[in-house]
C-alpha cells in the first residue's frame, strides 16, 4: 500500500499507507485514509492557519500589544533570528505567554470552530428533570455563544490577552479544542507551532490590514465559512 518514495520524502499519505495491509485493503480502508488525511488538514492544519490570521489581524488594531509580542520574541529568539537558529531556544518558549495569551484570546473571540455536535449516550435530565434529553439525541453545542457570554467573559467582543494572563478560565467556559474525554488530541501542538510562527512574523514584519478605516473591514467574519474566516480576502501589507 506505499507509494514509492525513492524520488522525493515521505509525506503524511505514505505514512498513513504505510500502515496498511494489502491483504485487508477495501472501501472502508480508504474511508478510513481518506477522513485521516481530512482530519490532518482540516482539523490540523486550516483550523491554525484561522487562528493566526486573526491573531495577526487583532494585532494590526493593537500596537501596544504588538509591541510586547514583539518583545518577547526579541527575548526568546534574539534579533534577526532565523528558523534555524530559532528551534534550539525551544526551551525558552514557556517565556511567550503573552503571545500564547493572544492566540487564546484569538480563539476565544473567534471561536474558528463556533459549533460541534455531539450524540448523547444516555438519557440526560437538566434543571433537576424539568427537561430531558433522551438517548441518541443528536446535538449541536454552540461553543461561540459560550465564548460570547458576557456573563461568563465581561466584555467579550473586546480583545484582551490579559483574561489568560490572569487565571486559568473556569472548566467548560473555554472551549476551541472542546472539552472532557472528546477534547482535541492535537491542542498542545498547535497552540506550541502558533505561538512560535505568530512570534516570528510579529519580529520580522510589520502587518497593516487592507479593508475600510484602520483595517476595520478586514475584521469581518465569513457568515458561513468553518474554520472561521474573514468575510473579504483579509489582505494585509507587510514591511520588513
């Protein structure tokens, strides 16, 4: 089931093939490979990609908050670090906080998964019995309007890092990798390549969003699009 790999290296597809037996191969089996290579670029991939774009954006509205990422990384990388010298100060990244902070503040304003749903395993009662959930029940789990609760998140179209600087947020108020048994295999990952990639950019370039007053425009979310995107291209310009 490999492809042949003496030209060029191995990618996630041989990997998955790899694995396989020749002998079991079927409909299901590329099922199966074809929902873990999705899995690996939507859910791996697309989701971060959201994620740092906005980050980036609400970057381009707040230059006192850029201006501390930008420290940071001065601090972790050193000035005019490249990717090759960057990676050996992996163990200073615990020192991009703030940055980490953004990136959470990012998911939590924009929730780039606003929706999951959810199949229940039993019969649920809520409120005491005053309702009831019965088995099978096939749900959808607003995960945006948790993260736009102002009762829960004071202010929450604001964007203020600070909220994660402060304490950690109460178990089911923060949900972009979901949360209990079902949560994201791959949140630690994601949130370790984003931080060190938005520190990057923000130590190299100077981003100014393209849409309206300021870039105000290129702030509006597509009304339909998962993961989250901005509604207009969210073009952006950079100086070096």
């Amino acid at each position: 089931l490999s492809c042949p790999t003496n030209k060029r290296q191995q990618d996630i597809l041989d990997r998955i093939l790899s694995g396989g037996d020749a002998n079991t191969w079927s409909s299901s089996v590329i099922r199966q490979i074809r929902d873990e290579i999705k899995t690996f670029i939507l859910a791996g991939h697309e989701t971060s990609a959201s994620m740092l774009t906005w980050a980036l954006y609400e970057l381009t509205q707040n230059e006192e908050i850029t201006k501390e990422v930008m420290g940071e990384a001065d601090k972790v990388f050193g000035k005019g670090a490249t990717a090759e010298t960057a990676l050996p100060a992996s163990e200073k990244l615990g020192a991009l906080a703030l940055t980490q902070s953004c990136l959470k503040e990012t998911l939590r304003k924009y929730s780039v998964v606003p929706i999951v749903t959810r199949e229940t395993v039993k019969d649920i009662g809520l409120e005491g019995g005053k309702y009831r959930i019965p088995k099978g029940t096939r749900m959808m789990i607003l995960i945006q309007g948790v993260h736009h609760n102002a009762d829960i998140w004071p202010s929450p179209l604001e964007f203020n890092p600070q909220r994660f600087q402060e304490a950690m947020p109460k178990p089911f108020t923060f949900l972009p990798f979901i949360d209990g048994p079902r949560n994201c295999l791959g949140q630690h990952l994601a949130l370790l390549e984003t931080k060190i990639v938005l520190a990057t950019l923000v130590q190299r370039f100077r981003f100014e969003a393209v849409g309206g007053e300021g870039g105000r425009e290129a702030g509006r979310k597509h009304p339909s699009m998962v993961p989250v995107i901005p509604a207009d291209p969210g073009l952006m310009v950079l100086v070096r």
